[in-house]
C-alpha cells in the first residue's frame, strides 16, 4: 500500500476549510480530483495551488483528493502541505505562501497590550478579519484550542496565516505548546515575523530561557534582526510562585500574564465571578511584573454574552495594577479598550505631570516638580504612559499640548 | 419550438433577455422610470350571490374536492402565498391532489417558495407542473438552473407580482391562499390558530384577481372571522387541513440575531452610517428584514435613538421581537408590517393598533397611485453580489445558480437611502465583483455598501459623502475594497460556463425584463 495522509476537515458543517487527501505512488506523475463549493470560480485555482504545492514539496508522483468547502489559498497550502507530510514525515521542504507586505511591520518593548484577541490555531475562519476588529494583539493559539490530534496541522495553517493575513498593525502573537513540547513549534512561527511568543502553564524559568535560546538560534539562521518578545504564562501554584524568577529569566520577556481556569484547578478550588481565589495570584503577578519592569497582563473573561459583567472584570483588573487583558470574542475588543481608557481625573492629573516635566527638560532641571512637589520619575513615566493611552483611547486629542481638548 | 430558442435583445441595462416569456411577448427593460404602462387594469368575471350558498357555507371536504369544483384543468394557473414559509404544507397537498385529478402542465405561481417546497421538483418531472413563476429557492433553483423545468422561470418582485396579476399579464385560474383561522364564508386572517403567521398580505392580490379562490385552514371558526384580512366576498370555497403548515417552521420563538463578528461589526457600521448621515431624525422611517446583519442593525439603531432621544414615524417589517419592543417603548410610532417573523410579532400585529398589516399594493406596486416604498428615508438589504457601478443580484450566486427569490428587495430600492449591509467575501467567494452575475437592481438606486472593511458610497451620491466627510467612519471607493479581497481570495474569480437556454426572466418592478438566467453547463 502507498503512503497516504489526510488532512482538514470535511462534512456539511465546514466552511472556508478543506479536506485533501495525498497518498504518494511511485509512478505516474500528479492527479487530482476536485469537489468544491467554488469550482465554477476558483477550480482552476486550486488545481495550480495543488500542483505548485506538490512541486515545492518535491513530490512527482500523487494522487490527491480535494473535498473543498471555500477555504482560502493559504488554507489550501496548509492542508496539503499537511497531508503530504502526514503521508511522509521525511520531507523537509516547505510550501511557503509568499509574504504580504501587510506581514512585515514590527512591534515594540513596551506598545499598549490592553487587549489580545485569542485565534484558534486551526480555525482559519476567525483569522482572515480579525485585525479589523481593532485589537491591539492577536493570538495565533497552538495550544489549548487545538485538538491534541491536529498539532502538526495547525502549525501550517498559523505559519500561513503569519505570512498572509492583514493583522491591520495588531501585535502578532503565537502561543505555543507547554515546554518542552512547545519547543518543537518554534521553528514553524519563529522565522515568519510573531512579533511575541507566548509560554503557557510556565512554571520553571527554565522554561523561558529554554525558549528564549531557540528563539535566538533560529533567528540567526535565518540572518533576521527583528526581535521576538516573549510572554510566560503562570497556570499553577508553582508558577505563581515564581513569577519574578519567570519575569526575569530572560530579557526578551515584555509581559507576564495569567491563566486562571488551570490555576484554580491546581489549587484546588474553582473560578468564581468574584474571583476572591485568585485574588493572591493575580496580585502576585502584577506585583512580579512590575518588578520586573514588564506588562502584568490578566486572563480572558469567558462569558461572551456578558458585556456588564466583562466591564467589571476590567475595571477589577485595572484596579489591581493591569495593564490588559485577554479576549476569546472581538465583541469584547472594544468593552476592554473602554474599561482600560483612563478617567477623567486620572488624565487630568497626568496632564499636568507631563507639562510640568516637558517644562523642565526644556530649562534643564533635572527635578520634575508640581508646585512644591517633587514627582518621582516612575510617576512621570506612568503619567507619559496615560496620556499616549488617553490619545489612543481618543478621549484626548493629539495635540492636546497647544490647547487642544482644554476645557476652557 | 425548441426549449428557449426565443430571440435574446439587448436591453437598456445591457443585458441579454427574452423578448417572449412561455408564449407571451416580453418588454425589455427600458430604465429606471422609463416605461410607461397603457391599458386597463385586468378583471375577474361577474359573480352572483345567486350561485353561493345564503347560509355563507362555503365549505367543502378536502382540497381536491375545491380542485375540481374550481374547474381545474390542464394548463392552468394556481397560485399560493407563502406567510406560512418554510413550514408551508398547503402548496405541496395543493399539487399532490392536482395529481391525482390527472391535471397536467400547469403553472405554479407562488409568492415566494422555500425548501419545504422541494416535492414540487417530482411534479415537474411528472408534467403535473409546467412551470415556476415566483422565487426559486434552494434545492427548485438548482433544478430551474440545470434546465430541469419545461417552461421559463420568471422572478418577480412582491410588488411586480402584485403589478403583473393587476395588469393582466399573468391571470390566475385558481387562487389557494393558507389561512391560519377562516370561516365558511371564507373571510380569513393569520393573527390566531396553529398557524399563526400575523397577515396575509401576499394573497391579496389573489383574492381580488383570481377566476376562483380557496381558502384552506386548520382552524375554521364561526362566521365572522375577524378582523377579515382576506374577504370572503372574494372566496368561492374555503376547506380544511388536519395543520396546514408546521408552526416551528413559520415564525421563530426568539429570531436570532448574528453571532458573527464581522457582521455585527457590519450592522454598527451601518448604523453610524445612518446617524451620521443625518438620516436618524426625529419622525424619520426605515425599513430592516430579519436577515441576522439586518436585526443587529435595528437592535443598535434603536440603542443610538435612545441615547439621542429620537423617534421614528414608523418602520416597515419584516418584524420581529425587536421592532415589536421599538413599538413599545415609543421609539416609532408605527409598524407598517409586510410579514412577521416570530411569536412576539404575531402577539404585537393582534394587539396594537399601531402595529399595522400591509400588502403589495400598499407597499410596492408599482403601477398605482404611488406606493409606501419610496417615502422611507433608509433601507436596508442583502445582496449576493455587488458590482463596482453598485449594480446588485439578489437571485443567483457567482456560480450561476438560482438560489434565491426577489422579495420586496427591486422594490425597497426606491427609498431615499438604500444600504446594502453585506460582508465583502462569503468563504472564498467575493461579493464585490467587476459585473454581477444576474442584473436585478440597477446602481443608480443602490446607494451605499457597508462591507467589514469599509464603507463605500455611490459616487452619484454627492449628498451622502458629504453628510459623512467629517465622520470618522472608514468610508472607502467600492473598487479598494474589491481590490483587497482579491488578494485575499486568490483573484478575480472565474465565470460559469452557461449554456444557450434562458431558463429564467428577472423582471423589474414595473413589469420589464432586466435579465435572464441562463442555464448551467454540467459539471465535467
């Protein structure tokens, strides 16, 4: 019997997905046979995807079947890039999409992370419009909204989708599996631009210097400049722990966050609404966080219907020292952006902070004060960080600094 | 004659048509308000009360009975309606009994036909049923699209359907209108029973025009049926059916409103477009379908009219629960209600006096004395296709195939700001193209696209740019837009291979012909 390997997915259900089968035969050269929702369209199409695919793959003799229900050529790519591998997991070469320009732009240390939108890793779907909804990150996800079964063919779709799609200036993210296994996802996501990688249920700062040091050897193999950020995840008792020591074990870490759902488990009690359980957990990591000198970021709020109840866990989580939060709905985009918008009073004060302190940079004082004041240089930075949100937040106008949004 | 070898011209749309349609000559559309009508309305023979019974009995035992009491005979027209939707049982008995009376070649001339309406195929096939002449949906648009009918489709609007049966240019033989509650005289409204739809607007035209009338129900009452939306004065038999359609399947116990992202993003756009236009003023009127996108978007109108403390005169339903809670809490005056689509619809039309039924007449027909349909100040639609002259296609999709039926769709256009909320690719499918598939409604009546990645207004409308220039609304030139789901999609999709056939007319609201529909090449 050939070699045969099957990817995607099929039935009446599916859409903008496909289902391709290869099995590799020894003589004969390619044929395909093609069911598709859009043949009268794109059937040309996919046939010269296939066949280029095939090609770049180095494979001369298949027979491939197409159950296709409107997947996108990067889906297409994926699937068969799958399959084959599936077929033979001793074919190295790749059937790389060519990257969009819209794929190149960069990210910075300390950019607003308020919210990150999560994007299962097989789900094509969710992906293509989901910059559009305006977070400031997206979450390219191998791990947990991946059946344990299409690990391998997730990774496809996500390289792809890193390649392809218009994040429209979203941080891009990809969450890779538990250590050490997700170790094995980095050289699939590394080479295509993820401005962050995210670490999940980190409990050891092995972890992170573990990733951080084959996120560096894959970036010099590839002669790319671009850093890669990284962002533990703490899920457990243990992580809590030691979250300093995860913050800081290496200097590509930009934001430290949580997972709650498998640290209640670990502690042996269940998620409340309240959250009073984790309430020393949360605390810890902003407080580790903020040690450390990165962005304490808290975990999703996954009741998607509720919008009141999300603007509450918000507001909690801004009270207590965070700088965003997770989304697993692009609803929830906009309620996050509100809840992390700051106060009236709040801007009112960090107005006042930065004119001071532009004052005397210009006149050359080394001491920020406010009448008979003297601010502290963290509180100048954090009131700088409130005024660039309140910009972005558009409750201040950009030039506020000539009189702009002045209440007189 | 061979099947559709008619002669094709060129119309003013630049479209392909037939210039004769099942026998009868065809005129090509001309242009938006450029055909004039001539003649005299149609009219049914002189009744007598001398052949009806005085006691007002007009009851017979079954379908069949009405049938061929009712003169059926071979070629005829039977029309039937659909507010019973896609829980419909009456046209499918109505043509199983045509069945067995022997009756051949007949036209079918529903008001609008679902999936439930799928046995009709088998009677196609069995020559009960020459012909379709109403909406073909699912699997009735696929067999019309393979060439599996005998006669031509023809795809009117509600309002060109009212039109051709008033004009005289389709007659009707043998009207069978479903009535959720009826008496033996006939009168009969959709407000109470099993059934319960709210009105039956659609058969109006029916019990006016029709040579002989049914009225089939599974609720028959003592005379008076009230209030008597069809009159039994126009009725020659009314019969009864154990149900006469699946309740679940007629209006939803809650309409769902869209659980897509992109499409409720869709739907705000759509409706801070309609603020910022200065449409959403005080005694302003809309008109939203019950299409998921369409009743996000009325559910944040109606949020932005709270804020804003607005009311609307009326709105035009399709309602629904939501338009229902509008009525309500005093954000509208008025719902002029062509079809309700869930349970608090149907409660609201029987208990508000300010939640009104309407018909075709009213609203769409467009050879009369003026119609409700351009006196609204916005509208919103769907559309499977949009072309970058903002020309629209409602009926096929860009394979080719008949999906779906006109509706009230030609006929909404003519309000004074037509929508069309509509994502910018399905699947892989884009729905901006280069030329629409099918021609249904010309650009010059479509006024704005709101797609999820942007906003683009007709060039004509100088107005509605400049209403909005200042806005931060994402207002972009349809061909950007098409041009970035290119890119996404992998390309200009390719064209369907047709064949020769004509195996449908799309008729424009006045009666004209603004495109045809060929039929499809077999797959290789």
């Amino acid at each position: 019997m050939n070699p045969t390997g099957q990817a995607g997915r099929r039935g009446d259900k599916v859409r903008s997905d496909c289902w391709i089968s290869v099995e590799l035969t020894s003589s004969g050269g390619v044929s395909i046979s093609l069911k598709s929702r859009v043949e009268a369209m794109y059937g040309a199409a996919i046939r010269e995807t296939v066949e280029k695919g095939l090609a770049a793959l180095g494979i001369e003799h298949a027979t491939v079947k197409i159950d296709d229900a409107g997947a996108l050529p990067f889906v297409i790519a994926a699937r068969l890039e799958a399959a084959v591998k599936r077929a033979n997991p001793e074919v190295d070469a790749e059937f790389l999409p060519a990257a969009q320009p819209w794929s190149t732009y960069g990210t910075t240390r300390d950019r607003f992370r308020r919210s990150r939108l999560y994007l299962p890793g097989d789900q094509s779907k969710l992906m293509v419009n989901a910059g559009l909804h305006g977070p400031d990150a997206v979450i390219l996800d191998l791990e947990d909204s991946v059946a344990p079964a299409e690990k391998d063919a997730a990774r496809y779709v996500v390289r792809n989708a890193l390649r392809t799609i218009d994040f429209q200036g979203a941080e891009r993210m990809v969450r890779i599996n538990q250590i050490p296994a997700g170790l094995d996802d980095l050289p699939y996501v590394v080479p295509h631009n993820p401005h962050v990688i995210l670490i999940p249920k980190c409990e050891d700062p092995g972890h992170v210097t573990a990733v951080d040091e084959r996120v560096r050897t894959i970036l010099e193999e590839r002669k790319i400049s671009s850093p890669v950020y990284l962002m533990p995840i703490v899920e457990s008792a243990l992580g809590c722990w030691r979250a300093y020591e995860i913050a800081t074990a290496s200097d590509l870490v930009v934001a430290l966050t949580i997972g709650l759902e498998d640290y209640t488990a670990d502690i042996g009690t269940q998620r409340t609404n309240e959250g009073r359980e984790s309430f020393w957990a949360r605390s810890q990591v902003v407080n580790a966080a903020r040690a450390a000198g990165v962005q304490p970021i808290d975990t999703v709020f996954s009741d998607v219907t509720d919008m009141d109840g999300l603007m509450e866990s918000v507001l909690e989580a801004k009270a207590l020292g965070f700088d965003g939060k997770g989304c697993i709905h692009p609803r929830q985009i906009e309620v996050i952006h509100r809840g992390f918008t700051p106060a009236e009073a709040e801007i009112e004060k960090a107005r006042r902070i930065v004119v001071a302190f532009d004052e005397a940079e210009t006149r050359g004082l080394g001491v920020v004060s406010l009448g008979s004041k003297m601010i502290d240089p963290p509180v100048v930075k954090r009131a700088l960080r409130t005024v660039t949100l309140a910009v972005r937040s558009g409750v201040l106008p950009e030039n506020w600094r000539e009189g702009g949004g002045e209440d007189a | 004659m061979p099947k559709g070898s008619t002669e094709l011209v060129k119309n003013a749309a630049g479209r392909m048509v037939p210039t004769e349609i099942n026998g009868k000559d065809a005129t090509p559309y001309k242009g938006v308000g450029a055909h004039r009508p001539t003649g005299n309305r149609a009219a049914p023979a002189i009744a007598t009360v001398i052949d009806y019974p005085d006691c007002g009995d007009k009851t017979v035992p079954d379908i069949k009975t009405a049938l061929k009491e009712a003169g059926v005979r071979d070629g005829m027209t039977i029309s039937t309606h659909h507010h019973l939707r896609n829980g419909d049982f009456v046209a499918n008995a109505v043509f199983d009994a045509a069945a067995e009376l022997g009756v051949k070649d007949l036209m079918w001339f529903p008001s609008a036909s679902f999936p439930c309406h799928a046995p009709i195929i088998d009677h196609m096939k069995n020559g009960v049923v020459h012909h379709i002449e109403g909406s073909m949906n699912g699997p009735l648009g696929a067999f019309c699209s393979a060439g599996g009918m005998q006669g031509m489709g023809v795809l009117r609007s509600h309002g060109g359907r009212y039109q051709a049966v008033q004009d005289g240019d389709v007659h009707v033989d043998i009207a069978v209108i479903a009535a959720p509650t009826a008496d033996p005289f006939g009168n009969a409204h959709g407000l109470t029973g099993p059934a319960a739809c709210g009105l039956l607007g659609f058969a109006l035209a029916d019990s006016q025009y029709a040579d002989r009338v049914i009225v089939v129900t599974d609720n028959l009452i003592e005379f008076p049926c009230i209030p008597w939306q069809i009159q039994g004065n126009n009725v020659d038999f009314v019969t009864t059916m154990d149900a006469i359609g699946d309740a679940s399947k007629i209006v939803s116990g809650t309409t769902q409103i869209t659980k897509s992202p992109d499409r409720m993003r869709i739907a705000e756009m759509t409706a801070h477009f309609v603020r910022e236009a200065g449409i959403m003023e005080n005694g302003f009127s809309f008109q939203g379908g019950a299409g998921g996108t369409s009743l996000a978007f009325a559910i944040y109108l109606m949020e932005m009219m709270r804020e804003a403390g607005v009311k609307a005169r009326f709105v035009r339903g399709g309602s629904t629960q939501y338009l229902t809670a509008m009525l309500e809490e005093g954000l509208t005056d008025y719902i002029l209600d062509g079809q309700t689509f869930d349970l608090e619809g149907v409660r609201s039309m029987r208990e508000n006096p300010n939640h009104v039924n309407t018909s075709p007449f009213t609203s769409y027909n467009y050879h009369g004395k003026g119609n409700f349909a351009s006196m609204l100040d916005c509208v919103v639609l769907g559309a499977t296709e949009v072309d970058v002259n903002f020309n629209a296609n409602v009926v096929t999709h860009s394979d080719g195939k008949l999906l779906h039926g006109i509706g009230g769709w030609q006929n909404c256009l003519f309000s004074k700001c037509t929508i069309l909320p509509i994502p910018s690719f399905r699947d892989r499918i884009p729905v901006l193209v280069d030329e629409v598939t099918t021609l249904c409604g010309p650009g010059e009546l479509i006024d704005v696209i709101v797609t999820e990645r942007g906003i683009a207004i007709n060039p004509r409308r100088e107005d509605l740019l400049s209403a909005v220039s200042g806005s931060d609304l994402p207002i972009r030139t349809i061909e950007e837009i098409k041009a970035e789901v290119e890119t996404i999609v992998g390309g200009v999709p390719a064209k369907p291979s047709f064949g020769e056939r004509v195996v449908a007319a799309i008729k424009w609201v006045d009666g004209t012909v603004i495109d045809s529909v060929r039929q499809l090449e077999p797959a290789k």
